[in-house]
C-alpha cells in the first residue's frame, strides 16, 4: 500500500498528535518494515495537501488533527481528506472535536450517562465571591483546549478563592478560552489505550499512571512532568482494571471514536472512576509515548505489532485500486446502456 503520514509538523502546538518529526519517522519506518511504501508529508499549506490528493495515495495517516493557517481557518485533515475521497486513519471531524474541547466531550458523555468530574466553566471576574461559585473546594483548573499538561500544574489545585481568580486569570490569559473547573478527583490515574480491530474487535491497554509527587505533595501530570518524564506507568491490578477498562470503552463507543484512541480516567477517593479526556491522534513516540508503552506494558505488544493493528482497520476501509476501476467500468457500463 501506498501510504502517506500527513502532518504540519507544528511543534508549538497545544494539541494532541503523534508528536514531534522523530515519533512520525517512528511511525513511517515501522510501516515500512511492514512492507508498505510509506512516506512522511509535512503540510504547511492547502498546496501541500493538494499535492498529496494529486498523488491518490491508498491512505494518508493524520499524526495531526488540523493544519493551523495564518489569518484564516483551521483546515482539519480529516475533513480535507474525507472531501477529497481518500481514506484517512482515525475519527472524523465531528468526534475529533471532543478531543480538542473537553467542555463538549464531558457534556456528551454526561448525557449518555457515563461519569464524569463534575464541572462548571469560569472567565476572570465571572465570580464574585465564592458565595457564587456553583460547587467549592477543592477544585481543579486547566484549558478547555490544550493537551500535554499545557496550562497544569500544581496552582490548577485551587483551595481558596484567591487562588481561584489567580489561575482563572493566568489561564485566561493564556489560552482566552473559558476555563475548565472541575471537582478535584484525589485518586489514582489511568490512560487506556484501545485499537478497534476491523472486525469490532476492542483491545484494551490499560496502566495506571505515577507522576511524581510536588513539593506541595500533589501528583499531577502537568507539562513538565511529561516533558521530563518523571512519572511511572504501571501495569494494574485484576480487581480494578474491569471498571477503568469498561468506562473507557463505553467513552470510546459513545463519543463515536474509529480507529484508535487513548481515554484518560481518574478515580475519586472512593476509588470511583471518572472519564477525563480523550486523546484521539495520540502521541506515538516509539520510546516515550503513552500509547505504545501502555499496549506493550499492558499486553506485551512490540511497536511494529501496535502499528500494524491500527493499519488493520485503516485499510479494511482502503477499497483496493482493481476493485474501483472494475466498479467504474461497471458505472460506465450502465451509463452508455441509459
Ligand atoms: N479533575 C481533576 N482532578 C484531579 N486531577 C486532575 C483533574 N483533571 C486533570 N487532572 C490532572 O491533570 C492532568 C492533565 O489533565 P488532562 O485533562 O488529562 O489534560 P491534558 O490534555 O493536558 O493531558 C491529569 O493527567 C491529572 O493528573
Ligand atoms: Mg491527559
């Protein structure tokens, strides 16, 4: 198969994706092994893309969701390759949107009854006192927006409602979004990765994940954590994994995830689960990334093995070129009859 990674190589971004040129070449070598022509397409431009729809290849793998273009709209990947009729990994441009806004994904989820922290949005100055607040402390703040620990850190732990309005305030600043408060969910954390076979088939990598305990005694997987990579990923025990694995699954099916994804879940301090994002180009850093070190942790899986389970489905989608002209001479076929 001719395949090609697209992406724009856009490392300053806040959002998920395969990660930096290295995770990409990661992802291109490994599909090579696999025997496949695979090649990496950096797009900066709508030209770009162009190019790579003039060359029809079998697939395009999206190690990002869009493109971001100066002064103007976001092209998304997938809805530019889904235009143009050429199969592409992954969600589509509707469910992609739950893994760029955590507002919409909680809102869906909520609704189809799957637990989520509960939550409420804040801009600087909305709140007065913390009489107005819609639940009090301890509460949780970050970026509706952002991924990788962007804007999370030990000052997201808020106990007091100066130190709410401080970080409402630097986030704002920030990101000059709304900002996402949630309840505070003391317990342990947990990522999941899941592959959808083309048969439907869900193979689940769950492992809990350590970060690093603060100085202020918090253990919080903000950015620098994760760009230090000082948390430890564990494999979990018989008794807990059921309900981390099930709630993720029931996220992925109703937020109408394809593919692949990686759904994070945190526990109260009950040991309660609750969604907490979903990561739906998740890194694929050979070495470092959660995704690959969860399905080899979790079930063993080398990296070749991850790869070539998230093709399956990709190119069950592929129809094979011999099968599109035979189907075309048929159209035209039927056309000439009329
Ligand atoms: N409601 C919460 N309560 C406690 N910790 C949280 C909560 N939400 C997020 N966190 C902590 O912040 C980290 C990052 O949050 P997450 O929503 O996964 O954002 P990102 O997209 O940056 O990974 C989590 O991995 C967890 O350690
Ligand atoms: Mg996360």
């Amino acid at each position: 198969m001719r395949i090609e990674i697209i992406t724009s190589l856009n490392s300053g971004s806040k959002e998920t994706g395969f990660g930096s040129h290295l995770a990409c070449v990661n992802v291109v070598e490994s599909m090579e092994r696999m025997g496949h022509m695979a090649t990496l397409s950096i797009c900066t431009s709508l030209n770009d893309l162009d190019n790579v729809s003039k060359r029809k290849p079998d697939l395009v793998v999206l190690a990002e969701k869009y493109m971001p273009v100066e002064g103007g709209n976001d092209i998304w990947f997938s809805e530019y390759f889904s235009r143009k009729k050429i199969t592409f990994s992954g969600s589509s441009r509707e469910t992609l949107k739950y893994d760029s806004d955590k507002v919409s994904a909680k809102l869906h989820l909520r609704h189809a009854g799957i637990n989520t922290a509960k939550y409420f949005t804040a801009i600087p100055g909305q709140f007065h006192s913390e009489n107005d607040l819609p639940f009090l402390y301890p509460l949780f703040l970050k970026p509706t927006d952002a991924a990788n620990g962007n804007g999370i850190d030990d000052f997201s732990f808020v106990q007091n409602f100066g130190d709410f309005e401080a970080k409402v305030l630097s986030l704002y600043n920030l990101y000059r979004l709304p900002i996402l408060v949630e309840e505070y969910l003391g317990g342990r954390e947990f990522t999941v990765a899941i592959i959808e076979t083309d048969t439907g088939r869900m193979i689940t990598s769950a492992v809990e994940i350590i970060p690093p305990e603060s100085t202020e005694g918090l253990r919080i997987l903000g950015a620098e954590v994760k760009k230090l990579d000082t948390e430890s990923l564990k494999i979990i025990e018989e008794n807990d994994i059921k309900n981390i694995v099930n709630l993720a699954i029931e996220a992925f099916i109703s937020l109408g995830v394809r593919g692949f994804g990686r759904i994070d879940v945190k526990m109260d301090d009950n040991g309660k689960c609750y969604f907490m994002e979903a990561n739906l180009v998740p890194g694929m850093n050979l070495g470092t990334s959660y995704f690959p070190q969860a399905c080899k942790i979790a079930n063993g899986m080398s990296y070749d093995k991850v790869i070539s389970l998230m093709l399956e489905e990709c190119l069950s989608r592929v129809i094979p070129k011999s099968m599109l002209a035979n189907s075309q001479s048929i159209e035209n076929r039927s056309l000439q009859m009329h």
